[in-house]
C-alpha cells in the first residue's frame, strides 16, 4: 500500500492537472477523441507519442481522468537526483531505461504491477522528437505487453508538435490540441514465457504502424520520409 505521503501528492497532482488541461482548453481549444476505447482497469498499457513539449497535457488528462495509474520514465533528472527519484516512486513513477538499454529491475516491477491488473503508461520512443518524425521504438513496452499478455492502446497528441516543437524555446499561444486515443490491442494471442528480438521487432512495427495511423497527416507524411 502506498504512503500517505504518496497519496497527498497524487491528489496534488491531480489538482495541478485540472488547471494545466483547463490552460490548454482555453488556449489550444483541448478536444480529447475516443477516450471510451481506453479501459478503466488493468492490466493494461498506454503508449503516448512523444512529438512536442506539450506531451505532458496528454499525462495531465490522465492523471485527472484515471484512479490511478503507473508511469515509466527515463529522464536523466530522476535517475540523478535522489529527491526527484524519491518524489517519482511517491507517484508511482517507474525509471525504466539506462542511457543504453533496458533496466531489468524497473521492467520485472512494472511486469508484476501488470499481472495485479495495473495500468502502465509509458513513451515507446525515449525521448521526444526534434522534428516530429517518429523515432526508433524501444523494446520495453514491448516486451512487457507480450510477456504480461497485457492490451496496448496507442494516445497521440495531434497538433502539438506545431504548438511547442522541441526546439522551440516558447510555445505558440495559438492553435489546435488533440489528444487521441486508439482502440486497445493485444501484440500475442497469450502470455510469452520467452520473448525473442524478432517478436519484439514485429511488436514495434504493429505499434509504430497505429501511431502513424492515429497521427497528424503532416506528422505521418513525415514519418514516412526516409
């Protein structure tokens, strides 16, 4: 069971959430598609598309419109700093990735929390892009998704990469803000006891095929640029 501590900092970020998702409605006219395909329990993996500094209104909507939820990050920052480490576990943040590869022990606690029926949401790609294309996919959801047997669904922020680019170092003030939700699929028929390079590329390929399908035209044009 988690801390009381814990708990006073979920409903902390929760509020913050309602005002960030609330600033985005006003400026960005905020609109959020299918989000009934996304179920209320577990297991079950979110897979956010990392195109824009705005990706974090996409965690905002969840964190204000789920009980609860797992995330997995890779910042540099949480790995570093022990009070960002310790604030990340309070809220049920995940260190998922070393600089180069997967961290075993990050992934077997996420493997568990999905076999409790846990939601995990996490960004297949790392880091966010510089020029919207969509980036080579990391194996870790992966793996999770065919090892726990777990449905993904795929959310993408359309519109966001025009509003904040990584490069940028202010955001517009005007445009339009989508976040997406794809319907939930599985990558196996069951439970994989091992998980080869070659099931973990076909499972990337899947994923990657339903964020270039959910994503902005220009952003799928883009993707597809060699």
């Amino acid at each position: 069971m988690r801390s009381d501590r814990g708990t006073i900092l979920r409903c902390s970020v929760r509020w913050l959430s309602r005002r960030v998702l609330a600033l985005a409605r006003l400026l960005y006219k905020l609109e959020v598609q299918n989000f009934e395909n996304l179920p209320h329990q577990g297991p079950l993996i979110i897979l956010g598309r990392h195109s824009s500094r705005l990706d974090f209104v996409g965690t905002a909507f969840l964190s204000s419109a789920m009980e609860e939820f797992y995330g997995m990050t890779g910042a540099i920052a949480v790995h570093n700093n022990r009070f960002l480490g310790l604030l990340a576990r309070q809220l049920g943040v995940l260190t998922s990735f070393k600089v180069r590869g997967l961290s075993a022990a990050s992934l077997m606690e996420a493997y568990k929390l999905l076999q409790q029926g846990k939601i995990i949401f996490t960004g297949p790609e790392g880091e966010i892009s510089w020029d919207g294309r969509l980036q080579p996919l990391r194996p870790g959801a992966a793996w999770l998704a065919l090892r726990a047997h777990a449905p993904v669904v795929v959310l993408v922020g359309m519109g966001a990469y025009d509003i904040f680019p990584r490069w940028a170092r202010r955001p517009h003030l005007t445009g339009k803000l989508v976040l997406r939700f794809g319907k939930p699929f599985y990558l196996c028929d069951a439970p994989c006891e091992r998980v080869t390079e070659e099931m973990l590329q076909e499972a990337n390929r899947r994923v990657r095929a339903e964020m270039e399908r959910l994503s902005d035209e220009s952003l799928a044009s883009r993707d597809n640029v060699p």
